[in-house]
C-alpha cells in the first residue's frame, strides 16, 4: 500500500473509535450534534495515525494508543472550529462542509470546542491497555505542553498577532508554525512513543520527526492556498492572501517553499536512521507524501 492508503487504514480504526467516544455521555442534544458535526467532517487524521504509527515502532500495540489517537483528534478538531470563527479566521467552509457556526451558531460553536478539548484530556486519563501510568502520565503531559499556551494557542495568538502585517520576517513566522500547527503534530508522534516504553533517545528521535512533518506539512498548505482548489481542499482558496496573513509563498515564492518542504522530510527521514521494519518504512513515506500533497 502508498503511505496515503496506509494512513487511511490507520484512519478507519480511528474513526470507529471516534464514532462511540461521544456515545452514552449525557451531553445536551445541540451541544453534542455541533461537537459530532465537526469530528464526524473526516481529515486525513494524520495526528491519530502519527500516534499510533509511532506506538507500533515501539512495539506497541495499536489498543494501547488509541485513546490518545481519538484525544489527539478531539484537540485538533476543536482549533478549527475555533480558528474558524468570526473573531479568528473567519472562514465559511471546513474539511468541503460549511464550518461549525455556519451551521450551529457561534455560541455553540465555541462551547463544542471547549467541550472536545476537555473530553479529551477525559479520553487520555481513562484507559489504556497495558500503558504504566507513569508513561501514560508522561504522554498526557507532553500533549498538553503541545495544546496550551505556549503550544498551538500560543501560534494562534501569534497569527492575530501577525495578521495584516508585512513585515513578518521569517524566523517570526516559522515560530508560529512550530507553536500553531507544528506542536501538536511533534506531541502525537512522542506521545505514542513514550506509550510504547521507548526510551528518552526514542522519544527524542520521535519529536524530531514530528517537528519536520509539522513544518512540512505547514508549508505544502500554504503553499496549497495559492496552488490548490476549493474543491480538492475543501476550504477557501486565496484566503491567507485575503487577510494579509505573511505565509511562505509570500516570503520566499513557491519554488523556494517547495524546496524548504522537501529538506523538512529529508530531515524527518534522517530521524528514523536506526529503525527498520515495516511501521519505519511507513513513517519515511509518510514523510514524502505530506510533502507530494503539492504535485
């Protein structure tokens, strides 16, 4: 299988899992329809799938890590329903459906959000079969730091911050990213890491990995917000330009931002160097494939 089928299978174990997290919870109806509208809106999952790609290189099993995989995805869900709202991106359109206060309202919006954040850290301290609680201390830990205020709130707030503004300069704007879209991706991959027993190396090995993918990841989608289509992407394309927000393409043009994509994977590749197997050939291709997403 391509990595992208291989992440997609990964994905359907995830989904069912996700599909039953919200199950039996006593939650007000219209406050649980807004949380599930945007969970159930799909993704690449890519978060879970590095948690649980990860856990398996470790000589995890996937059971162990999926409570932390669905987290992953409730945290990542909530930031866009929230990025999404009027005083933020203010965007219509999310994952090629109308966004969450389109269709909810913005009350509910920001409450579902919250309510996805908090029952994620429920999720990560429920349990987790055959994970020491001081590994699973860890891991909750680490995503957390990843999550706050220092993490992906603190890059959101740095993008206000930024936005409209055109002299963003790069070491700027590449800290941003590491905080908003970068952080969460580095907690996933140590997170399923430390879950599987890997030592501090392994650990270390996996947030390398995880800050190159998040990197490259962020500047493919920039560089898709000038190249892409609405469509194939499934949000507004041109937005970032519309806003005034300083991206890659704008810095240093699309060949340049292309190439920078491309020495992230390498990197992110040179961090698997002493593993072999199965679940390493699918973290090098990975890599590739996050960066592909532009051709």
């Amino acid at each position: 299988m391509t990595a992208k089928e291989r992440l997609k299978a990964l994905a359907a174990g995830v989904e069912a899992c996700l599909a039953a997290c919200l199950r039996d919870k006593d939650i007000p109806e219209e406050l649980l329809a807004a949380m599930q509208y945007s969970l159930d809106a799909g993704g690449k999952r890519l978060r879970p799938g590095l948690c649980l790609a990860f856990a398996r290189l470790h000589g995890a099993a996937e059971e162990a890590a999926m409570p932390f995989a669905c987290a992953l995805e409730f945290i990542h869900t909530y930031s866009l329903i929230h990025d999404d709202l009027p005083a933020m991106d203010n965007d219509d359109l999310r994952r090629g459906k109308p966004s969450n206060h389109k269709v909810f309202g913005e009350a509910a919006a920001i409450l579902a959000g919250d309510g996805l954040l908090t029952e994620a850290f429920g999720l990560m301290a429920g349990s987790a079969p055959g994970v020491p609680e001081a590994a699973r201390l860890a891991a909750i830990a680490e995503i957390a730091r990843a999550a706050g205020a220092a993490g992906m709130v603190g890059g959101q707030a740095l993008d206000m911050e930024y936005t409209g503004k055109i002299d963003v300069p790069l070491i700027k704007l590449r800290d941003m990213h590491a905080r908003k879209t970068g952080a969460l991706i580095t907690a996933a991959c140590a997170a399923g890491a430390m879950l599987a027993g890997a030592d501090p190396g392994g650990v270390e090995n996996a947030r390398a990995y995880g800050r190159e993918i998040g990197m490259a990841f962020q500047i493919v989608d920039d560089i898709l917000d000038v190249t892409g289509d609405t469509a194939s992407l499934g949000k507004p394309v041109g937005s970032d330009q519309d806003k005034g927000k300083t991206t890659y393409p704008s810095l240093l043009g699309l060949a340049q931002s292309a190439e920078l994509a491309r020495d992230c994977a390498t990197r992110a590749k040179a961090a698997l160097a002493g593993y072999s197997g199965d679940s390493a050939d699918f973290l090098r291709e990975l890599a590739d494939f996050v960066v592909d997403r532009v051709h």
